[in-house]
C-alpha cells in the first residue's frame, strides 16, 4: 500500500512518498558520480593526455571546486524559483555536457569542461535536500534523508566500480557516455513524476537570501557541523585517493583485485538508513560523533595490520563510520537553519566538495609520507571533527530529533 502525505497548507497537493525518495535517492547517487568516478581515472587520463598524474587529479578537482561554488549560487535561487525547477533545469545542462566531456579533444578542454560541468551538477544535491526536508513530514523526513544519504554515499563507491570498470573495458570516454544517457531517463521521470514543492516558494529578494546566508555563518552550532563534514568528506575522498596506489604497490593488488577491494567498502553505507533510526533514539550529535570515532578506528586498523584481509575490514569499518556521519550531520543542519534549510543545505554542501575537490590534490602532493602517514594525518582530521562537535553544538539537537 503506497504511503501518500499531504502537504500543507495545501490540501490538495499530494506526495508519494516512497516514489518521490526514491526517484531522488537514485538521482543523487547518480549525479554523484561525477565527483567519484575520477578517483580511478587518474593513472588512466595520465596515460591517455601524457600529463602527471598530479594534473590529471584535476579531472576530479576541476569538477569539485565548481560543482561546491554552484552550490552558494543555485539552492539560494530554489529558495526563491522553486526546486523542481532548478533541479530539471540543471539535468537538461548536464546531459550534453556530460556528452561533451567525453569528446574532448585534449587535456586543456577536459578540464575547461569538468569545470562547466561541474555548475550544472551543483543544482541537484542541495536542492533535493531541502525538498525533501519540505515535503516530508517529521516522521518520515528522517528516513527520507537517511534513503538521500545512502545514495550519496553509496556513490562514493559505486562510482570507483563502475568508472574502472568501464573504462578498463571499453574507454575513459565511455564513462561519460553512459551517465549521459542515464541523466536523460532520470529528467524525464523527475519531470513527469515528481511534484513541485509548494511550502517553499519565497517574495525575498536574491540579495535578501544571501543576507540569510551569511547570517547563518554567525550560528557556532552550524559552523561546527559545517566544519566536522569539511574533515568527514575530506578524509572518505583522501583515503579512497591514495589507496589504490598503495595496495598496488605493497600487497601486489590489480585492478580487479582494487575493484573487489571498494566493493567491500559497500555494506558500510547501507547502515546509513539505520542512522536515521539512531538519531530518532539517541539524537543527531550522539550519532555524528560515535560515527566519526568509529571512522578514525578503521584508519587505525587500516596502518596497523599487515594481513590485507585485516586492512579490508578497516576500509569497511571507516566508510561504516563516515555512512553514520553523514545523515547525523544533515540533520544537524536542518536542525540549526530550520527557517533557511535551502541556504544551510547550501553551505554544508559547499564545504563538503570543497574538501573532497581538495583532498585528491592533496593526496598527489604529499606521496612521500605514505599511506600511513597519510591516516595519521586522517585521523587527526577526524578527531578534531568529534571534538568539535561534541564540544561546539548545542544539545538542542538532541530535544529537537525527539520531538
């Protein structure tokens, strides 16, 4: 039996709730693709463009950087325009750049359009969050974000697995090709199938959202979490980053073997969902410091055991941690911006790729003190995350995830 809620003050308006969760939970895995799917292209776009492989991370930062600016720019003018509209807008511009990426010609254009691209792709995620922050009652809305959660995350590893799988198999080009002709079909459905959210649309002025903006800046308890996800996005990215080089070139893994290796990374995330769970129970901060704890302990398992099945299980218990994190930290920001959720939604988001567009960069540039010390580094990261946020937010999470 379908679940439909209705949405006031409007009566009329209807919302299937598992349809329109969904619809928008594949629709951010997939358009999260383009973040991921460049961590195991870098050797291969190297090789193909003879550039470095520090310039071929690029690729991935190019898009990040541009995709975390769109962010401050479109979820604003959902606020103000609607989001259905900003969202089936930004698709439309994706799908023939996407296509276009696949056609570069050489490495300059590459990177000019994974830049473009990434404008286009920034109007999806942060968009969808509010929406569903809207339209989805107090009882559900937790589950919703959970559900949009698991699919972002999800695609932190799906992406890996399918872009080398594709791009060993036929090309590189043809990674951008296929989510091309996926990014078609899922405009079509939001379009046809997805209602627009009628709570939201706002008389304020542009200027007057970004006034809104800034002052969230002065909320500590949303700086905080904005901070603990720039350590959360940073160290899933970096450590993604600077494995595949690392089990290559100390246990002997090839590419099938890596592929096999982020798979395992998968039944970590689906624990997301039962985050949505726990923060009902015990609230969001409890939530989001324990899965930061239980991130840093995989990267202590990851450095400390040579057995390679031992260093699978602290890969599976990281991404476990940061799947825990991740919706803890949403619900925080709904939380803390309850009168702004697009602009907070906005920010968090930006900080997010901010630190995943870094985190490539800064994998490439610091080779020299190993994949050990490269989590030691990681796990300093997420320590000051937990204390951040166990220290720096407000308790009223707690009340407010009960209520």
């Amino acid at each position: 039996m379908k679940q439909v809620q209705k949405i006031a003050p409007h009566p009329t308006t209807t919302v299937n709730v598992p349809l329109v969760v969904t619809v928008l939970s594949l629709g951010g895995l997939l358009e999260r693709f383009q973040i991921f799917l460049a961590i195991p292209l870098v050797p291969i776009i190297s090789q193909a463009f003879n550039v470095s492989e520090l310039s071929a991370a690029w690729v991935g930062s190019a898009y990040g950087f541009t995709y975390a600016t769109g962010y401050l720019i479109f979820a604003p003018l959902s606020d103000r325009y609607g989001r259905k509209k900003v969202v089936v807008l930004g698709l439309v511009a994706l799908i023939p750049l996407t296509l276009a990426v696949g056609f570069s010609p050489s490495f300059e254009i590459l990177i000019l359009l994974r830049a473009i691209q990434g404008f286009a792709g920034s109007t999806f995620v942060p968009t969808v969050l509010a929406y569903i922050s809207e339209v989805l009652s107090p009882s559900f809305r937790p589950i919703g974000l959970a559900c949009m959660t698991t699919g972002l995350l999800l695609s932190g590893i799906v992406a890996q697995l399918y872009s080398s799988a594709i791009a060993l198999n036929y090309s590189w080009r043809w990674v951008f090709w296929g989510l091309a002709i996926a990014y078609t079909a899922l405009t079509f459905v939001i379009a046809t199938q997805i209602p627009e959210s009628v709570r939201q649309k706002s008389n304020i002025s542009i200027m007057g959202i970004y006034q809104n903006m800034t002052a969230l800046l002065k909320r500590r308890s949303l700086v905080v979490v904005y901070l603990a996800g720039f350590a959360m996005f940073f160290s899933f990215v970096a450590m993604y980053s600077g494995l595949g080089s690392y089990l290559s070139n100390n246990y002997g893994v090839d590419q099938n073997g890596l592929f096999l290796i982020r798979a395992a990374g998968v039944p970590g995330i689906l624990i997301s969902p039962i985050s949505g769970k726990l923060a009902q129970r015990w609230g969001s901060k409890k939530v989001a410091i324990g899965g930061l704890i239980l991130a840093i302990l995989g990267l202590f398992l990851e450095i400390i055991t040579n057995p390679l099945p031992l260093l699978v299980m602290g890969t599976a218990i990281f991404v476990t941690g940061v799947a825990m994190t991740a919706p803890a930290l949403l619900s925080l920001v709904s939380t803390f911006a309850t009168d702004a959720k697009g602009s907070g939604q906005a920010i968090h988001s930006f900080v997010l790729f901010t630190g995943a567009s870094f985190a490539p960069l800064v994998v490439e540039s610091t080779r020299s003190i190993g994949f050990t010390g490269l989590c030691i580094g990681l796990i300093s990261i997420l320590g000051l995350g937990a204390a951040s946020v166990k220290f720096g937010v407000s308790d009223r999470s707690f009340t407010a995830n009960r209520s």
